[in-house]
C-alpha cells in the first residue's frame, strides 16, 4: 500500500507452499511486466509483451520480514 513514504520494498503474499511471507516489489514488478510496460511506446508494445508471455509462469522468492531470509516461492502468472 502506497503511503507518506511511497511504495514499500515488500509486499506481503502467500507462498506456493501456504506460508505468509514477502516478495521484492523489484521482483514482483519484473515477473508481472510492470517493469517491462515502462519501456512500451504503444499499446501494440504492450499487446505484444502479452501475447510473448501469455501463459508464462515465474516463480519468485518470498522472504521474511527481514528481507533477507528465504523461505518459499510466490507464483506470478499462469492459472
């Protein structure tokens, strides 16, 4: 949640294996295309991008509050 002080580092989920936990916003941003629609000069950009990854699962560490400590996996796309 964006707040005084922007945009935390770590967002709260839900590992693969049902463990509360924290992703990286870096992480999460590269794995859900946030980080690659800043470089989209259209919407065929971003229709591309889609279809290109369509399907595509990412799997991305989750972390204990400390950021540093891993102990599962966050799924990103597929069903």
């Amino acid at each position: 949640m964006i707040n005084e002080s922007g945009e935390p580092d770590l967002i709260a989920v839900i590992s693969t294996d049902n463990q509360p936990g924290y992703v990286r916003r870096d992480d999460l941003n590269d794995a859900d295309g946030t980080t690659a629609a800043e470089s989209f000069k259209s919407p065929e950009d971003a229709l591309r991008w889609q279809e290109r990854n369509a399907g595509i699962v990412r799997y991305i560490p989750v972390y204990e509050s400390d950021g540093e400590t891993r102990i599962g996996m966050f799924q990103v796309g597929g069903d």
